[in-house]
C-alpha cells in the first residue's frame, strides 16, 4: 500500500515537474524520442560522475573508476518505476559515505533513475511489481536431485593395482610428414587368326607391367617434395613379318619426377621440378640387328623452375595441378654415340642444350565409382623445336585386384627429321587396351 501511495504522490510530483518544464513548441515525435533518450543518457551520466567526484574528494584526492555489476541492468531494461528509487530520494537516513562500491553504485543508479522519472514520466511502461509478479529464472525448478540415483545397475569390480615393478617411460614421437605410396600392374592382351581368315592377320600376344612409386614430403606449412619413379615395360610377340625378335617392345619407359615447393599464397608454390626418362632395354629396327633406342640412349633431363598451382573440387573427384616453367634448362644425351643422329644430336656428339619455357599439367579424374581417368600433358620448346605429348589413362576397376586398362598417347615432336613418318607428319599415336590385375598402396 505504501509504494502504490508513494507511487501516485511521485507521478503527480513528476507531471508537474514535466508540465512546467515542457516547452510551448510541438515538436516532430521523432524529435521528441531523441530528446527523452539523450536526457535519459545525460541524467545517468551527470549523476554517475557527481557522485564518482565526490568519492574521490572523500578519499583525498584520489581517483575512483565506476564500478561494474548486475545494478546498471536497471539502465538497459525497458523502463521500469523501482519503488526503492522513489524510497531512497524521502529517506531521511540516506548513507552518504558509501563504505561499500556495491552499495555506491546502487544508489547511483537509483540517484539516475528518480532524475528520469521526473524528467520523463511518460516513457515509463512498467512498475516493479510487474517485474516481481513474472517471478524468477529459477522458481521453475521446485525438485531437487536424487543423489542416491545409481549409475549403473552392475558396478563391476577393478583392481587399480598396478603389478608392473619396472617404472613407465614416455616416448614422444616427432610427427612424420613423408607419406609413401605405390601402384603395381600386369595387364594381358591377344589376338588371334586362322590360317584361312579371308581378311588374314597374324595372331600375337603381348603383356605389360607397370611401376608407380610415390614418395612425398608435406610439413603442412610451406613445403612440400613430391617424389614419384615410373617404370612401364611391355612386350608383344611378332608375327611372321618379323624374322629377327620373337618379342618387341610395346611401351619401355624408366621416368623420375621430383618437384620441390614453397608455398607462396595458398595452393601456388614456387617450385623447381627435375624430370628424367629414358628406356629400359634396347628396341631394335625391323628385321634388323640394328639398335633404334637403348638404356640412356637417348636421355632426357629438363630443370626448371617455375610455379606450381594445385587444385581440387570440394569433393575431392577431380583435382591435379598445373606447372608452368619460363625457363627450363633441356638437355638430350645418348651413351652410344653412334645412336646421336637419330635423335637429333649432331654427329659424333653425344648431347645438345637448349633452354625454353616447358609446362607441365596432371590430372585425375574419377568418372564413376569404377571409372578413373589419369592424364598427363607436357610442353616444352626452345622455339626451335616443338614437343607435345598426352598421355591418358582410363582404368575401369572389377573388383580389388582385377582391372581393365585404355591407354591412348598422342605425340607430337619435331626435334629430329627422324621422327617424320611416312605422312610426312611429326604427329604419332599410340592406344593399347588390355585386361589384368592391379594392385594399389
């Protein structure tokens, strides 16, 4: 009864106050709104720093910051008549000294709030009654827990004993950063005729083993090593066209690719990358003792240094990079010198140099959940001489060991007139399709 007494007698005070105070000009409500909002402000404001100063003079001097707790809520909540506002300003034992900050700032905060309900009655929706009758976070939880609750029907029994007599030792172990992989292959291929077939033909059989070993080095900041040893060797039996080899070379290929990056903004490396292949045994003319191609006969070795950008789709399906070199340093070397001329290489020497731009792209592609395409496409030149090659590989998976390979290699090389075909054209294709069984880790 008293704070709704106190209440009336503190509104009717209060529109008197506004009603003097109101001056005679309407003004736009807008206006009016931020008006009421700075007056709010300035009123907590002027008040909070009265009363931070006069603290300060109390203890001499020195200086006193605002304190910070749960009574300046009050200040950021819809606004509310608190009866202990209107109680404290008709109080006549109001504490002055404040011995305790908690008690200063309760009576800051109701100094402020009583200079708003004067200053603007009107904007006041609620009384703390209101507030009181809501009730509390936390009247709704009226039962306590049950400590006797147990945690499992069944408490097994555990022997915390240790009978180890020698004492445990700690092993910390450096992360590994090299991660090691590898393929292996052997694919079947045949084709046969009979001695009467009317279109003839010669029956061959042919095999094809392949090498892939991986070696790479990431530390998950800026470097990165890529290691990777390809080794492709295939034979195929000849016909009667053939009076020399019972078996010649299909694909016969020793190839080492290293690659060395330093990250320079997020998957772009600057990378140096050298590249070496040669063949594994000799490949003969036809029906002819005479060597064509031999181990390190020719040699190619090309060192560059260029960029390095990686890529990949968010799932991972198709990713690869792509390496682009403006200089490149490109040798040609052959340990038979009398093989020199048929690889471009002059006459009783046994290497030519040239330097040229060279790029170099991968990419994997897995087409379905048993399909996969693997592709490899390199340039290079000196502006001399041009070489493009292509190499694709679709691998269709049967089941964990067994597999069926299409391999389809188009080339194009103008470094030596030997390399012209019959056409007349530098342009060579090779495709072969085999089945077999295959084995990754």
């Amino acid at each position: 009864m008293f704070r709704f007494i106190s209440l009336i007698f503190f509104l009717l005070f209060s529109s008197l106050c506004y009603a003097e105070s109101k001056d005679s000009t309407e003004l736009p409500k807008s206006v009016k709104w931020k008006y009421k909002v700075d007056s709010i402000a300035n009123s907590y404001s002027k008040e909070m720093d009265a009363l931070v100063a006069q603290r300060s003079n109390t203890l001499g001097g020195l200086s006193y910051e605002r304190p910070l707790n749960a009574y300046g809520l009050r200040m950021v909540l819809p606004p509310t008549f608190y009866s202990s506002s209107v109680l404290q300003q008709f109080s006549v034992n109001e504490r002055r000294m404040y011995p305790d900050d908690n008690l200063m700032y309760m009576y800051m905060i109701n100094d402020a709030l009583a200079k708003v309900y004067v200053d603007n009655p009107e904007i006041i929706v609620q009384i703390d009654d209101h507030i009181e009758k809501a009730g509390t976070l936390r009247k709704d939880v009226e039962t306590s827990l049950n400590t006797e609750t147990k945690l499992a029907d069944k408490v097994v029994g555990v022997d915390l004993e240790s009978d180890m007599e020698e004492d445990v030792e700690l092993v910390t172990r450096k992360p590994n950063f090299w991660k090691f992989s590898g393929s292996g292959s052997l694919q079947f291929s045949q084709n046969y005729f009979s001695d009467n077939w009317y279109q003839g033909g010669e029956n061959y059989y042919s095999f094809l083993t392949l090498l892939t070993l991986n070696a790479n080095y990431d530390n998950k900041k800026n470097v990165q090593w890529e290691n990777k040893l390809e080794a492709r060797l295939g034979f195929q039996t000849t016909g009667k066209s053939e009076t020399h080899h019972a078996l010649k070379p299909t694909d016969n290929l020793l190839r080492l690719t290293t690659k060395l990056g330093y990250k320079a903004y997020k998957t772009l490396y600057y990378t140096t990358q050298v590249q070496a292949y040669t063949q594994i045994v000799p490949l003969y003319e036809s029906n002819s003792d005479e060597v064509r191609t031999n181990f390190l006969s020719p040699l190619n070795l090309t060192v560059s240094v260029g960029l390095d950008y990686k890529f990949a789709t968010n799932n991972k399906k198709f990713s690869g990079n792509v390496y682009m070199a403006p200089c490149s340093y490109n040798m040609r070397y052959v340990s038979n010198v009398d093989l020199a001329t048929k690889h471009g290489i002059e006459k009783g020497h046994h290497a030519y140099h040239n330097f040229g731009p060279s790029i170099t792209v991968n990419a994997n592609w897995q087409i379905l959940k048993n399909l996969s395409w693997n592709a490899r496409m390199y340039w290079i030149s000196d502006f001399s001489y041009t070489n493009i090659e292509m190499e694709n590989t679709f691998n269709l998976t049967i089941n964990k060991f067994l597999s069926a390979r299409l391999f389809v290699y188009p080339k194009f090389d103008d470094s030596s007139e030997k390399y012209r075909g019959r056409g007349g054209s530098y342009f060579m294709m090779k495709e072969m399709l085999s089945v077999g069984f295959n084995y990754n880790w």
